[in-house]
C-alpha cells in the first residue's frame, strides 16, 4: 500500500488543480480518479457545451451576414462535424493535463474510491479494484450528478441529462427542456440556434431565478424572441415515453411533444464513500466545511460541488487552493493563514444569446443586505463597439450602497458579458467606489467601456447613455 502526504479522491477541476499545487509545493500527492482527469466541467460539461456554444454563435452570424454588409450565404448544416470537433478540443485538453501529470510525476489511480478507514497514521483508502491507498490528509472532491425530479426517469435516450445531450451526434427535430436554470438555458440557445424546434418548462416564475430579477425578465423577451417557447409557473407530472415522440404532462393539463427531453433541474452532491471510525457531518447530502475547507474531522477537506457552496468549476478550483494552502501550512509546521472565500463575490456566468454574467448582490438582495442603494447602468445600444458587432442587446447594471457609495453587484447581460464581468470582481473584492474608476482609462472602442459608463451612472456622470 503506498503512502502520501495527500490523497485528492476526485480529478475535476478542484481536485487536479489541488494536486498540481501540492506537487508545486514539494508534497507528495496521489489523485484517485475512476473517469479521466478533468471530471465533469472538462469531459461532460463546461468545455463540450462551449464548444457548441462557439459553433452556434458563429452559425448565427452566418445567417445574419447581410446584417454585416455580406451576401447572403445558405448553409447546409452539418452537426456531426461539430460534434466531432468538440470532441477533438475535449480530447486536446484532457491528453494535455495528462501530461502535466506525467511531466509532474503525479501518480493518478483510475479506479473509484469506496471506503475510508481513520488510523493513527492517517486515512486509508479502499478502491474498487482491491487495492489501497494511505495519506496523512484527504481532499474530498468528488463533485456532482444530475438531479431529476421524481416520477421522471432519465434513460439517456429519450430522455437526457445534460450528459446524454452531449452525447447526440445528430439534432433532435425538436427539443423540451425541463428546467430554466443555468444548464437549461444554455443547451435552449444553442440548440435553437441550430434550428431544433426548443420548449423550456420552468417550475419558478422566470427563467435564471437566481439572477438579478431585471437581467431575468430581458432575457426571457431575447429568448422568444430566438423563437424558444417559453412556459413558467408549470411542472411536468409524467413524461410517457415513445420512439420518436416523448409526451410530457403538465401541472396545469396540458401536453407538449418533443423528439428528445432535457432534464435540468440541478445537480445533487455524490458522496457514496462508506466511513469508518469517524463520521463526515452532511447537511442536505453535502459535505459541510469550515472557511478553510475543513470538515469537522481533523485531516479531511472537501472542495467543490460536494460542498454545494456555489456549483461552480471556478469554485472548486479556488476552494482547492485554499485547502492546499492550509495543509502545506500543516505539513511545514507553521501556523495556517486562513483566507476566507467570500461566496457573493464568485462570478456566475451563463453562455446563451445573449450572454449572463453576474458577481455580488442582486438589487433585491442589496436592498435587503445594505437598504438604500443607487444603481447605474448602461445600454450596449449606445455601445460604438457593440454596434459595429451586431450585437446591441443587454446591458451594464452596477449596484452601489448610498451610505458608503462600495460597488456591491453588477449584472451584465450582452457581448461577452463571461469576459467582462471579471472586471466587477475585481471592483468589488476591491472595495472599491465609483469614483476610484476616476484614475482608470478604458479602451475605445471597447464593450468594457460599458462597464466605465455604467459606475459613472451611479454618480449620473454617464456621457454616452441613452
């Protein structure tokens, strides 16, 4: 049995970033992994699903050439050949942290870990395969899975996960979709933008509840505007399941048909792990942690969507060097500096047409968090930059407190909204205010100069809003 310093039980983007760290710092690391490294973001989530999203966003454009001063172009599509180059850019990736990997000499077991016994010398690890693995301290990134709704079976043919959609080689004719959330939404746009025939079924009373309120209800209009049918305030009872046509039963009587169903109504922690002379305290199903990543049993930390903090790649990945970080400060003997992960400010980003990003409180969430608040913002309508792309829709919302005048939120949705919202988290962990902006020149033309005009609303100092 060969023993570690660090046992990493997951290879998602938490668990092998955290892995490489350790091995940057000089301690010894084993990953135990029973898929390939990457877990579900690199293989069956974020990059596959943005691969598409690229392919969609250009496929638009295509159509839209007139627009542009272009003849018009007709276009045969052909999705296999999409299917096959997200593929080839998810192979690419995974072979190439792999080879980090095997450059690092970081050894990965590729078999599923099924029990963990406490020692005096440690943890040690069963694996599926009969073997065993031992270390002086555990991270627990063993993620997520798709969570279905009860009557609804997911078989991965008829009726898919956001696993299984990513799996069709061909277009369905028609697509419904179970939830107008995040995953929901994204796979809604691209998939309209293919021409499939797309409903959404959403339980709340609009789609990406979680946004800021305004953010959600614009972009509702842009996705019926795509020609997504939309249906809020309504759940699906039954799904009766055909060869060609699934029928699913709503709460309110009526019936739609769709070739192919997408069930995305969230994801689950998995912590299948049985435990032996200790017990790991869950709360929902969740692995509960401390600031520094810590569960309550002295040794073990667990990052990621095990956590059910903020189910973000992103998120793991930041809680993973965190935990690195205080273990490192362990094993040198030094007292560990605790940095606190400030969940609010985690960027959120949603790849649909127009794209979501948001960072910090919504408006109703700083109005009840901090009362009075003063709000900015500005159109990509009024964006040079923006216009030039075609691309008018959405715009900049920026959230101050009227008492101390600290930028608490912004909200984007528009042109590259993902790539811009980094700069309203940098503002905000910054503490910063609008008039700190006061010093900072942004590019023309640019889209981030809708994100200057949008704080200088705060102080109703925008020159170029409409």
């Amino acid at each position: 049995m060969d023993k570690y310093q660090v046992l990493v039980i997951g290879g998602g983007p938490g668990g092998y970033e955290s892995a490489i760290r350790l091995s940057q710092y000089g301690i010894s690391v084993c990953v135990i992994e029973k898929e390939r490294l990457g877990g579900v973001c690199l293989n069956w989530g974020c990059i596959p699903t943005k691969t598409l999203v690229k392919s969609a966003e250009l496929l638009r454009e295509i159509h839209e050439s007139e627009s542009f001063g272009l003849p018009k172009i007709d276009l045969k599509l052909d999705y296999k050949a999409i299917f096959e180059r997200k593929n080839s850019i998810v192979e690419s990736l995974v072979s190439g942290i792999e080879y980090l990997y095997r450059k690092r000499k970081i050894p990965v077991i590729n078999s599923a870990a099924t029990k963990i016994t406490k020692s005096s010398q440690g943890f040690e690890v069963d694996l599926a395969d009969g073997s065993k693995a031992a270390a002086d301290y555990l991270i627990l990134a063993t993620g997520s899975s798709a969570k279905s709704l009860p009557g609804l079976t997911i078989d991965e043919q008829n009726v898919l996960s956001s696993t299984g959609v990513l799996k069709l080689d061909s277009l369905p004719r028609s697509l419904a979709v179970v939830g107008g959330g995040v995953i929901g939404c994204e796979f809604a746009s691209i998939f309209a933008s293919f021409g499939v025939e797309v409903t959404i079924i959403e339980f709340l009373p609009r789609l990406l509840a979680l946004e800021d309120e305004e953010i959600s209800k614009r972009f509702a209009l842009a996705m019926k505007k795509a020609g997504i049918k939309v249906h809020t305030k309504l759940g699906v009872e039954e799904i009766e399941s055909g060869k060609d046509i699934q029928k699913l039963f709503l709460s309110n009587e009526s019936v739609i048909e769709a070739e192919k169903v997408l069930i995305s109504v969230g994801r689950i922690p998995v912590f299948d792990l049985e435990t032996q002379g200790f017990e790991l305290h869950r709360e929902r199903g969740a692995l509960v942690i401390d600031e520094a990543m810590r569960t309550n049993v002295s040794g073990i930390y667990a990052i990621g969507d095990v956590t059910a903090k903020l189910q973000l790649a992103h998120t793991a990945s930041k809680q993973g060097l965190l935990a690195v970080d205080h273990i490192a400060s362990l094993i040198k003997g030094e007292e560990p500096q605790t940095h606190a992960l400030n969940y609010i400010n985690i960027p959120r980003c949603t790849f649909t047409n127009p794209e979501i990003a948001s960072v910090g409180y919504t408006e109703a969430e700083a109005k009840e968090t901090f009362g009075e608040i003063i709000i900015g913002k500005f159109p990509f309508t009024a964006s040079g930059k923006a216009m030039a792309m075609s691309a008018t829709q959405g715009f900049v919302k920026t959230i101050a407190r009227q008492d101390t005048g600290a930028l608490v939120g912004m909200h984007i949705m528009g042109p590259q909204a993902a790539e811009l919202i980094a700069q309203g988290a940098i503002m905000i962990a910054k503490n910063m205010k609008a008039e700190d902006l006061h010093d900072v020149v942004f590019a023309h033309p640019t889209l981030s100069e809708s994100i200057m005009e949008s704080v200088e609303d705060l102080l109703n100092l925008s020159i170029h809003k409409i």
